[in-house]
C-alpha cells in the first residue's frame, strides 16, 4: 500500500485510473470502517482510503485534540484489506491556505437534527469530502448508513453539484450485544460501554411502536419519541434527540405518511457521561 500526503503526488499515482473506489474516514479504523473498504473493492478498483480528522467539522467544545490517532495500527488493517492507497494528508497538505470557500448544505438539510446540536458541522463535512473527492476523482465513494444524515447531505452535494461520482451506502456494522460501531466507543467507561447497546434498543422500541401504531392508534408519534427520551434519560442518558423522520427528505413523520406507506427512519443523539452516541434504524 502507497501512503500519500501530498495531493499532487496522489495524483501522480491515480493517473490514467478512472475506476476508482474511494473511502473516506477519521482513522481509528475498526470493523465498520473495513467493511466499507471490502464493499469499495466490489464496485471499483484500485480502492483508494483516506485518514484526516477534519478540523472544519468539530466545534469549539468538540474533541478534535483528542480525537483517537491510530496511524500505524490504521494503515496494518488497511494493508490487510489490500487498499491500493491511503491518502493521509497533513493540515497543511489538505488546507495549505485558509479554507474560506465553504460547501453550505440546505438549511432543511443541514441545521437539523445532527446539524441543530452540532453547528457547522455538516458545511465543515461537506468541504472536505468535495475537496477529497476533487483530489482523489473516484468513481464511486462509499459512506456508512451510520452516519445516515451525512449520507444523504453528501448525495445531495454529489447530485446537486454535478459530481461524476456514484455515492454507495454500506449497512452499519455493530458489536455483537447491537451497539454501533464508533471510535467514539472507545471513550465510554466499563460501566458506560455496558449500558451502551440500550440505544439500540431505544430505536427498536421506537420502531416497534410505530408498526403497532398502524393497526392501533394508540400513541402519536411525538408521544412515542418522548417515550424513548424519557427512558434514556432514566437509565442516566442526555438524549439529544430521537426523531422519526421520512427516508427521502428527514422531514419529521406524520400520520399520514406513515398510511401512506412512506418509509421511516428513526435517528438519535444522545450522551452517555461525555461520551455523544449517534445510532438510527429504518422501518
Ligand atoms: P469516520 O471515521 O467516523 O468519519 O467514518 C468514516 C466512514 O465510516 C463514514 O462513512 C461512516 O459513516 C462509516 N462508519 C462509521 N462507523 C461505521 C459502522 N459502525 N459501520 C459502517 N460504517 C461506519
């Protein structure tokens, strides 16, 4: 595996190459992440990874210094997946001046639910991963479902912008007990990574009481999000936010969508001690 800081010299090396898979990431590779590079392997070749935490994308309280850096373990498991590439530029490699011009999503996109808790988030994501792609050029880009609303931010950029590049969703990759894979996980307590995977079952919870809300209109769907709210926060969480929200757009549920058939997703946010967990299910 060639790994590359420099944009030219990526180039150099991706010349003449208009089959490309690209997976981009923050490092701290674990199952999810290989996944997503084994699924990269099946729809374009040579696979081509990227490493950079993304200063763009924290805020002022986030943990961009301490965000986990595990270089060398990172790029023994990428060997071990045959990626052809790793991208791994510096700051000064990938902003060598001030990166002014920003990629701004939709407000309707952007500013909720990730975007509400997380100011700036979604343009700093959106910067970088126009910027990766401009350097890498692939053909297809693969990104997890885990981070469902950065998906979809992302096809849309891709769409909107013209981009000559197939955005490829990979399925979210869990522990055996449900919880997601995260390299936040690795901040939780014993204590904490114990009481974990109640996320997961939050969202089941959810999505069991919707489908039942079809054949007995008991609850409303908000009441059913403060249902679960109110659970993680007695088992000790700081939910940000369970949200029911439709596949094609993230806009909130209703009942009407839900006869219609629309297809739901349910997302959260939410803190364990200082550790912020973020989890979805489709319906
Ligand atoms: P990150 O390094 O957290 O920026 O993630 C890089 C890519 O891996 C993103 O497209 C994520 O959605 C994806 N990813 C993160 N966790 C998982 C997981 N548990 N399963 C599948 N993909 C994941």
């Amino acid at each position: 595996m060639k790994i590359i800081s420099d944009i030219q010299e990526l180039r150099d090396h991706l010349r003449g190459q208009n089959r490309a898979s690209f997976v981009p990431t923050m490092g701290n590779l674990h199952e999810g992440h290989l996944s997503l590079m084994r699924l990269a392997r099946q729809h374009g070749d040579p696979v081509v990874a990227s490493i950079f935490v993304n200063r763009l994308q924290f805020g002022p309280n986030e943990d961009f210094d301490s965000y986990p850096r595990t270089m060398q373990a990172d790029i023994d498991k990428l060997e071990k997946e045959g990626v052809y590439i790793l991208f791994a530029p510096t700051e000064r490699d990938l902003y060598p001046q001030p990166q002014e011009y920003r990629v701004d999503p939709p407000q309707q996109l952007g500013d909720i639910l990730e975007g509400e808790f997380r100011p700036g988030f979604f343009k700093g994501v959106c910067t970088v991963v126009l910027k990766l792609l401009s350097c890498v050029q692939p053909k297809v880009a693969v990104f997890g479902k885990k981070d469902y609303q950065q998906l979809m931010i992302i096809r849309q950029m891709a769409k909107q912008f013209a981009l000559p590049v197939e955005i490829i969703p990979g399925e979210t990759v869990r522990a055996e007990d449900g919880l997601a894979l995260s390299s936040r996980n690795g901040y939780l307590s014993t204590e904490e990574r114990a009481e974990a995977p109640e996320l997961q079952k939050a969202l089941r919870d959810v999505r069991a009481r919707v489908l039942d809300l079809n054949e007995r209109n008991t609850h409303s769907l908000i009441e059913i999000e403060k249902i679960a709210v109110d659970l993680l926060t007695s088992r000790g969480w700081q939910p940000d936010y369970i949200a029911i929200r439709q596949q094609c757009d993230l806009a909130p549920a209703s009942n009407e969508s839900l006869k219609a058939g629309e297809p739901l997703v349910i997302l959260t946010a939410a803190k364990l001690g200082k550790t912020r967990l973020i989890d979805n299910l489709e319906i």
